[in-house]
C-alpha cells in the first residue's frame, strides 16, 4: 500500500504531456460551465428585475371595466406575503398656464414601483436622476413636452379636475411604461390619495385600476391559482413573461448560454477522453512493470483509480479558481452596461452542473481506458504486445456518449438541443465514414515520389485510422465552434435586424379615418414619412365554433389576449415581417376570412376553417380562419392578432388608424406642433422600450462574447490533446524521413500539405455539420429561420487547413532543429 | 539514378574518410569529449567493423560518418564529398542516394506494413515503381509472405530483415550498420547477420558495421577499436596500431 502511494503524486503526474492536457480540459470544462452557469443565473436574474421594472412589478392586475377590484383580495395577497401597490389612470383634460390639454393621467400609492425606479428631472436643465416612489399628495410630475405645450414651469400649478396640485418634477421615464393604450396623452403623474378631490372618476367614466404584485416567484404562483376563478373577462393578469417583447429576448439570451455551456461540458469531454486514452497507452509499459514487481490487477485499479480522483479534485478546484474571478468580471461588466449596481451573488446551486461535468468527464471518458490498464500483462515487460485495436473502446464509448449527452440535456433541460447536436454528430460520422472509404480507395492509388504533394497523400493513406481519427475530433471541435458561432451570429443579426437605428419609436394612435391623409401629410412634411397605417378596431374574441370561447379552451391555457380586447384589423397586403405558415393569404377582391397569428392560434388550438366570433360594441362577427401567420411583435410596429380582409368582417364598423414610425430625438418638437394640430391624435413615445431592449441585447452580447472565447480556449486544448497524441510517432517519422535522406524542406511541406488536406476535410465537415445543428437549433430553439452561411462555409475549412499546416510545421520543430542522430536516440 | 556506376577502386579516392574527428557534447557545466582525433579511410567495397564497449563512442562515430550529425571538429568525406561542407539538405540529398543504414532498435515505423517501410526510401528518392522493387527485396530476405504486416506483427528478426530489405532498396553504395543483432538472439542474429553480408557482397555495397560482437566482427574484412573516443586498427597479429 505504501508503495502505491508513493507512485502517486501530482508533481510527478504533472511531468506527464498527457495528465497535463487532461487536467488543464478538466480545470476548462469547470471553469465554463461554472462561470456560465453563475453567470446565467445571475444575468437571468438581472434581466427578470430589468424586465419586471416594465411592469414596475412582477406581476400587474389590471381591472378594465372602471371598478376596483375587492379588497378581500388585496388582503389575500397580503397574507400570503406578497407585496401590493395599486395605480389608477383615466385621461382627463388639464389647465393651467396659458392653456389646457389632455393628458393621461396615472395616479400611483406610495409603494409604486414596486420594481424598477421613476426618472426625473427637477427642471428642464437639471440632472436626471432615478426615484423610487411618485409625486407626494399636493404634487404633479408632467412630462416635459406637457410642460412645453402649456408654458408652464416648475413650482406652477396644474389643475386636474377640481383639485389644483404643484408642478414638482418632470417625469422622464417611469418603470412601466409599456403599450398601454390608455396611456397616449402626454403622462402626469399624482398620488392616488388626491383622486377622489379631482371628482374626475366617477362610476361609469372611463378609468383603468391596476394592482401591482410583487414577492416569490412561489407566492405569486399560489396567489395567481388562488385569483384566476375569481377574474372577469375585463380582467387582466400579466406577468414579465407573457410580455410579448421581452420574453423572447430573454429566452434566447438563457437558451443561448446554456448552448454555450453544453458545448464547452463537450469539447471538454473530448479532451479528456482523448488525453487520458493516452495516458494509458503511455502507460503500459509502467504497469507491467510494476506488475511484475508483484503488484496485482486490483491494485493497478486502485493505484490509477485514486490518481484520477486526485486529477478530479485539481480539476475541480482549478476550475473553480479560474471561473469565481471570471464570473466577478463579467458581472460587473453586467452592472456596467446596466449603469447600476447589480446585487452580484453566488448561487451555490449554479456549481453543481460544474461538478457533475469533472466527474462524468472523469469517469465516463477518463476511467475506461486507465480501467483497462490493469489488464497488462506482465509479459510486456519482456516482451512488446501488440496494443490496443481501439475496438474493445466501442462500449466504453458507448456509455460515455450517452453519459455526456444525458449531462447536456440535464444541464440545458432542452431535448431539441440534445437530439440537434447529436443529429449533427450522427452526419459527421456517417460523412467521416465515406471520407474513409474515399480515402482508403482513393488514395491506395497514389504512389510515392520526391514529390510534397505524392508523399503528403501518401502519408494520409498511411496513417488513415490516425488520419481518419484525427479528423474526427478537429471536425467535431470545429463543429461546435462554428455552431455557436453561427447561433451568436444569427441571434445578433436578428436582433439588429430588429431594432435598427431607425426602428420607429412613436406610435400614433386614434387617428380618425377622416384624418387619415393629413396626418400622413404633415409627418411626409416633416420628412419623416410614416410606416403603412392600419384601421384598428377593438372586439374580444367570444366564440370559437359556436361555442363560448372560455370553455372551448382548456382552462390551464393562460391566455392573455382572450382576458382582453383585441386590436383588429384589416389588410390587404401581408406586412413584410409577416409570414403565411398556413392557408393562403387573402386574394384581391377576397372579403371573407380571418388571418390569425400562428402562436394565439397555435394556444387556442386553432386550425384552418374554424369558425370565430368576436364581439366589437354591439356587433357580433363570425368569420372563418383562412390563414395563419407569425408575427414580430418586438418589431416596433404595429402588429395584430387577427386581421380581416379589406371590406370583410370588420366593414362598416367604426374604426381609428394606427401606425407607429421613427422621428429623431431633435426633431422632438415637432410633436408639439403635431399635437396642436391634432390633438386627438394620441402619441405613444417608446424609445426608452427601445433603449431598454438594447441594454437586454448588450448584455447578452457581452455575456456571448466572454462564452465564445472560454470555447474557443476548450477547443484549444481538444487541438493539443489530439496533438500531443501522435506527436511521439510523428517525430519518430520525421527523424526517420530525414535519416533515409528526405530533405527538410521536403519534410516540412509534405508535412503541411498533409495536415492541410486534414484540416480542409475536418473543416468542411465540421461546417456542415454545424449547419445542419444550426438548421435544427434555428428551427426549435431560436424560432429563427435559416439560410446556409456561406460566410462561414468557405473560410472555416480554409482557415482550418492554414491553422492545422502551421500546426503540423510546428510539431515539426524538434525534428528539423536536431541532428537525425541524437533524435533516433532520444525517442528509441 | 538507379544504377550508381561504380568506377575501379584504383582510379578512386576511399569511399570514406575521416581526418581527426572531434567531438564533444556540452552538459549543464562541463564538456564530455565522445570522439578524440580520429582518423579513418575505408575503400570501396570494403566491409568494415568498428567494436567497442557500451559508451565508447562507436554510435556517435557511425553517425558521423553517415552525415547523421557534424563533428566539432575535423571533416569526413563520403564518395568524394565532404560532408561537414554540406547543407542538411544537401546531406540529406546525399544519404538519400548513396547510404543505406541498419539499427538496432529496427527504427521501423509502426503505422506502416513491411511493403511500405520498404518503399519509403524509394518514395524519398523518388525512385519508378517503388512498390515492385519492394516487393522483390522483401522476397529476397524471405518475407514475401508478410508484405501486409505492420512490424507489431512481425518478431524481432523479422523486423530486422524488414530493416535490411529497406537498407539496400535504394541500392546505396554504402551501409551503416549500428549493431545490427544487437536486439536478437544468437540464432537469429546469425541468420540475420548471414543475410546482411550476402546482400552486401550481392550489391558490391561498402560496410560499416558497429557492434560490440566479436563474432560478427570477426566476418568483416577489417576491425577497428574503439575505446573512450580513441579508434585503433589491430594488425595482423592483433596489436594495435594507431
């Protein structure tokens, strides 16, 4: 036993090329896939806060049929914990300075927000700073351009209704200021305690309750179970991700990381399994050795058993020595981006994937081959025995498959991103496998010559199973580099492509159809010429096949636009960014039908000829579902449920136009001359839903950029496994080419030209299989669509065949700087 | 190319020859002098063994000669060229067409059958139909039957005929032999030594042999002692002459 011990030791080990590749892979694999794993909890965190602030709560209830909600359950609520705060808003016309407007009034209790903070200035000139409640009773926050269009000035007073309040700040931002389509008149902000002076509400008017909630995520579950039997038609639960806009962003951003970290959990894996079947071949002739010096099959077992253990926890505390620092850096570069301090914390929860990723690396890559060390026979002492035919490997690899994809889908709890990077695993080893039978059949043909290009084929022919292995692992390396890489690209571009520069960041709303073509004309005036303009016209969706809509829907289907009113409209052209996934498009002339948006149709279980009944006012509208269509709904314009025919269902009733459209912050004015000249025309300004999105998008490309290249550093040490691996045979070769009389120069470019035929072949497979995970990743994860990269396609194999050339030159070193002679000996 | 054409001894200068061969290897802080002012001249044809104990210095001689490595000081010429003048690729050029070598390791690659081990140098040479010349030399040194295997499949003394076989392929006008049946058994090693010989005389090849066998020596036309770097050449009654 004491013998043993004395044969293990991590200084010694650490001598080893081999045990030095399969730790540094394990300190990598645990060091990414803990640094994403914290860092993806504390991101969605982050971003759950961010996005709750759009609700300046977790969740919002909102009553709009004008009447409160009962107190019994806000008392509920209480009880179980969770925290409450209520807002009230109407549109009321205001007076003050030299004139009047209407405004959109929200009056908030003194716990709003409950999420996120209000920004304000207290004049025009001063600075902008971040508050965490409203305006006092007695107080008014207006917006600037209020503020403007009245010549007011701070300290004035502003009368609403009967009650006559100060101007005390200028509300820049406030938390929740989302699509609300109560909220279209420049915004004045008050207290809820001095509603009832105003007497503007009163039973019958026009006004929105909405209670804001906040607390565990558990308590808020229990509370939503406790109200939903309880809610009315006119009332509306919405929590952070049924909002259309940002849970889409945020969903990626999660999905995307866990991509990463399954990927780096991977290349990891590979290392290991690569290096450590090194190892023990390297390893044959010392347990003979030490067998025949009487130590026994189970004490070989024990003996590299608990070196690997050893390896295991220097792995594991490596990794987590580089990660825990990462993680701090990344997350400040978080709170940076944010401009706000992030509360960063260590979820101890988000280190278990760590450790369960050293261990199954370990066990299920790393132990089979050492396992089999203790199978040596003692004989090699004497006498060299031939090794190992790779074949009795085929179950080992087997079960580590299986173990690292079992790990992938526990780690990213997505069964389409296991069976997308599997199924292009699958491609690559039935393309590997013709590339074999090609090469073996192909270049069997070509003979030998003083020629580079002769020997390089011929030497590919002759180590065609390292060849072939070789290729393997650059490809699945390149693979899954180019993968994420496509993924980060495209997730990139489509956000990009979403929110341009010039993404339209006003909404007109209300416009009379009688004012449709002047509207239009003054912004054309203005050189800011609208996006195409939709009527809308606002009805609930009652009916589906003649039956009540609620019970033809399974109850468990929370489904907000069924709660609420729906925008309506009609169209005769399908919107650019939309797109037909069944049925047909209306044809010209058409007026019966209904367009209906795949995802709602898809909740409702909506198919093609089912019949719908909305109620808009007084009216009942039964039409039949033609076509269903996916929409972008982050795409800043705007964007319908259901859309009729022109001259359809919808005819005759009355409608207001929409559109939405892009005005530069200096033009800024213009909307007070614009709101002059129609003022019922009402103005939704959105920028700051467009600037909120982009941080969103920011920090998730910082986050994706930091990914990319701990992936990169994975794919590094794949590289020098599999290097390493034949390094010892490759330089005897080299040696032995030059003794007979190759010349150097010969030598260095058949070798090149060798390793670049490798790595074109590793790379052009690498990148098909990439394309095809991509094509499947695209289309289940990332509701993207695809379309081949040829910008990657052709210089990922090129650059791949220059790397590995250089590569194959810089193993070379020692064989070209050495006399053949001192060579020979060394490696005898 | 393929026929090297041998002119009559007399009109030639010897197919080697060293002048006061020096070499020394530096250590951390010391200098170990291998090779001591050796001098030496083998004519063509001729087959020549160098013997010495473990440590004397005949490897590193052998490597000198064959342009494997460059003396610290003095010169070595080989057929008329002198090698320290050389380029590596130029030595390489040389060792290519006219040296063939034996080792004792075998120095056989592992990846490759017994066909292609033999062709290599043939490849390198760019020699015409490398694989028929192969096949016809693994036939003369009897394994015509194992052309397929790798050496793992191959024992000891078969390696070692792969080795020879690939040796004399280039049809090289001399042949290092660093010692040869060093790795074999008595049996075997005479068989395989048996084969060396016959296929030098066959050839008209000049032999340098290293070994520390007396035996094997003993079949060599002359012998030279090597001890702690200093080479002598007994005479005829086996006294040594410097």
């Amino acid at each position: 036993m004491a013998a043993e011990q004395k044969l293990m030791s991590v200084r010694r080990d650490w001598r080893e090329r081999d045990v030095r590749v399969v730790l540094a892979a394990l300190v990598i694999a645990v060091a990414t896939v803990a640094t994403i794993a914290l860092f993806a909890s504390q991101l969605q965190r982050t971003l759950v806060t961010s996005a709750s602030s759009f609700l300046a709560a977790d969740r919002q209830l909102e009553a709009e049929n004008g009447r409160p909600i009962p107190d019994s359950w806000l008392q509920e609520a209480d009880a179980r914990g969770l925290e409450t705060g209520q807002m009230v808003e109407f549109s009321t016309m205001v007076f003050g300075g030299e004139g009047f407007q209407l405004v959109s009034v929200k009056a908030v209790s003194n716990e709003y927000p409950l999420r996120g903070e209000i920004e304000v200035q207290e004049g025009p000139d001063s600075p902008r700073q971040l508050v965490s409640s409203g305006p006092g009773p007695g107080e008014v926050w207006i917006n600037p351009r209020l503020l403007r269009l009245l010549e007011l000035e701070i300290g004035d007073s502003l009368e609403v209704g009967n009650l006559e309040l100060t101007v005390s700040g200028l509300l820049i931002r406030e938390p929740d200021g989302g699509f609300r389509l109560s909220a279209l008149a420049p915004r004045v902000m008050m207290h809820k305690d001095d509603v009832p002076s105003t007497g503007v509400v009163q039973e019958g008017s026009r006004v929105e309750f909405v209670y804001l909630f906040a607390g565990e995520e558990a308590a808020l579950e229990g509370y939503y179970e406790w109200l939903q039997p309880q809610l009315e038609p006119s009332h509306e639960w919405e929590g952070v991700r049924d909002g259309e806009t940002f849970s889409r962003s945020l969903q990626r951003a999660e999905r995307f990381l866990l991509l990463g970290g399954s990927l780096a959990v991977l290349l990891a894996a590979v290392a290991v399994a690569v290096a450590s079947r090194q190892y023990a071949l390297s390893q044959r002739d010392t347990v003979a050795l030490l067998k025949t010096l009487g130590l026994n099959g189970a004490g070989i077992g024990r003996l590299y058993l608990r070196r690997l253990l050893l390896w295991g926890v220097t792995g594991i505390v490596g990794g987590l020595l580089v990660a825990l620092p990462l993680f701090w850096l990344l997350a400040s570069m978080l709170s940076d981006v944010l401009e706000r301090p992030v509360d960063i914390s260590l979820d101890p929860a988000a280190l278990a994937p760590a450790l369960l990723t050293a261990l199954v690396s370990l066990f299920a890559f790393a132990y089979p081959p050492i396992r089999r060390l203790r199978n040596v026979p003692a004989m090699r002492v004497l006498r060299s025995q031939p090794g190992e035919s790779g074949r009795e490997a085929w179950p080992d690899m087997l079960v580590a498959i299986v173990a690292i994809f079992g790990l992938v889908w526990l780690y990213a709890g997505e069964l389409a991103l296991v069976v997308s990077l599997l199924g292009g695993l699958v491609l690559l080893l039935a393309a590997l496998g013709l590339l074999g039978w090609g090469m073996v059949t192909v270049l069997r043909r070509v003979r030998g010559g003083g020629n580079a290009w002769r020997l390089a084929l011929v030497g590919l022919y002759r180590h065609r199973n390292a060849s072939l292995s070789q290729i393997a692992v650059f490809a699945m390396t390149l693979m899954l580099a180019a993968t994420l890489v496509l993924v980060r690209t495209s997730l990139l571009d489509d956000w990009q492509a979403q929110l341009p520069d010039d993404a339209p960041n006003h909404f007109l709303i209300n416009i009379a159809p009688d004012t449709v073509d002047e509207v239009a004309g003054f912004w054309e005036g203005q050189g800011q010429p609208l996006e195409e303009l939709y009527p809308m016209v606002r009805g609930r969706l009652t009916e589906l096949n003649g039956q009540p809509v609620k019970e033809a829907v399974s109850k468990d289907e929370r489904i907000g636009a069924l709660n609420r009113e729906l925008n309506l409209t009609w169209m005769d052209s399908l919107p650019e960014d939309n797109e037909i996934v069944e049925g047909q498009w209306f044809a010209d002339g058409d007026q019966d039908g209904v367009s209906v948006e795949a995802e709602l149709a898809g909740r409702l279980g909506l198919q093609l000829g089912d019949e719908l009944t909305f109620t808009i006012g007084s009216e009942k509208v039964t039409e039949t579902v033609t076509s269903i269509r996916t929409v972008q709904w982050d795409s800043m314009k705007p964007n319908f449920y259901m859309a009729f025919p022109p001259g359809g269902g919808l005819e005759g009733l009355p409608a207001t136009w929409i559109t939405s459209f892009y005005l530069p912050p200096e033009k800024n004015t213009a909307l007070n001359d614009f709101s002059r000249q129609f003022p019922t025309v009402s103005v939704l300004e959105i920028d700051h839903i467009i600037s909120r999105i982009q941080e969103i998008v920011q920090q998730v490309t910082r986050a994706i950029e930091a990914i990319l290249a701990l992936i990169l550093a994975a794919a590094l040490v794949v590289m020098a496994a599999v290097v390493s691996a034949t390094l010892r045979d490759r330089q005897r070769e080299g040696a032995l080419l030059r003794t007979l009389g190759g010349r150097q120069s010969l030598l260095v470019r058949s070798t090149m030209l060798e390793f670049a035929v490798l790595g074109g072949f590793a790379g052009l497979l690498g990148v098909v299989a990439a394309e095809a995970a991509v094509y499947a990743l695209q289309f289940r994860m990332f509701e993207g669509s695809f379309s081949w990269h040829w910008q990657v396609i052709i210089p990922i194999p090129l650059i791949s065949a220059i790397v590995l050339s250089l590569f194959g030159r810089w193993q070379l070193r020692p064989v070209l700087s050495v006399s053949p002679m001192l060579l020979l000996r060394r490696l005898e | 190319m393929n026929q090297m054409t041998k002119p009559t001894p007399e009109s030639q200068p010897p197919m080697l020859r060293a002048k006061d061969l020096t070499h020394r290897v530096r250590l951390e802080n010391d200098t170990l002098t291998i090779l001591q002012g050796v001098n030496l001249e083998i004519n063509r044809g001729e087959s020549v063994a160098i013997v010495g104990r473990s440590g004397s210095g005949k490897t590193t001689l052998l490597g000198l000669l064959a342009g494997l490595d460059t003396p610290t000081e003095g010169s070595v010429e080989l057929d008329g060229a002198t090698i320290s003048q050389l380029s590596e690729d130029e030595r390489a050029q040389l060792r290519a067409s006219r040296v063939g070598f034996v080792f004792q390791s075998f120095q056989l690659l592992p990846a490759l059958t017994a066909l292609e081990n033999v062709m290599l140098p043939l490849e390198l040479a760019g020699i015409g139909d490398p694989e028929k010349r192969a096949r016809e030399l693994l036939e003369r040194v009897g394994l015509g039957e194992r052309l397929t295997h790798t050496p793992r499949q191959l024992s000891g003394g078969e390696q070692q005929r792969v080795a020879i076989a690939r040796a004399f392929a280039s049809e090289p006008v001399v042949l290092f032999a660093d010692e040869p049946t060093g790795n074999l058994d008595n049996r075997t090693g005479q068989a395989v030594s048996d084969l060396l010989m016959a296929l030098n005389r066959e050839q008209g090849t000049t032999l340098v042999m290293v070994t520390h066998d007396e035996h094997l020596a003993a079949r060599c036309a002359r012998q030279f002692h090597i001890e702690a770097g200093q080479l002598t050449e007994p005479n005829e009654l086996g006294e040594p002459v410097s």
